[in-house]
C-alpha cells in the first residue's frame, strides 16, 4: 500500500537527476512500516538537472553506481532521510563560450 503512495512521489523527485529510471530494477522495502527504503543499481545522471547550480565547469557524463535512500516515514521531522550514493563517476570539463554558468 505504501509503495504505491511514495513510488511516484520519488520517481517524481529522482526523475529530475537520473535518465530514463529503469522501473525493472528499482527495489523498493518497507521495513516493518516504518522505514522506506529505495535502491536503484548503475543509473545515469541527467545532466540538464544540475545547469541550476551554474558550475564553472560543464558535466559531459556522470553515472552512479548504487543509489540508495532510506526515509524514517514514522519520523519524519525527528528522524534524517538517508541518501547514499557509491561510485559515483563525472566526467566534467571546462565551460565552452556556449555554456556559461
């Protein structure tokens, strides 16, 4: 039951910085109904997503390795969400003429 209220609520807010989310592979626990646990395995990043911090640099590819976030759904506000990123892999580069910050 609660997969089905938070799955679209996170795919929502990852959609934003991982492309084409493989929905197959996502893996998602509830722990005894208190924890909220997503995992996601060798994704890649959206680029577009991070213009908004106006790097001086330009992201050309950038994957990670394992994805991982827990939410404390019972605790919320008392409790931290847990995000956890492994191999993490950017190929950056400086900025051309056309992609200044």
């Amino acid at each position: 039951m609660f997969e089905k209220v938070f799955r679209p609520l996170l795919l929502g807010y990852i959609g934003r910085y991982i492309k084409d989310i493989p929905i197959d592979q996502l893996k998602i626990d509830i722990w005894k109904g208190k924890v909220f646990s997503l995992e996601l395995e060798n994704v890649e990043l959206n680029l577009e997503a991070f213009d908004y911090l106006r790097l001086p640099f330009a992201i050309k590819q950038g994957r990670v390795g394992k994805l991982s976030i827990n939410i404390p759904w019972t605790m919320l506000g008392r409790e931290s969400i847990i995000i956890t990123l492994e191999d993490v892999f950017l190929c950056a580069s400086q900025r051309d003429d056309q992609e200044k910050p």
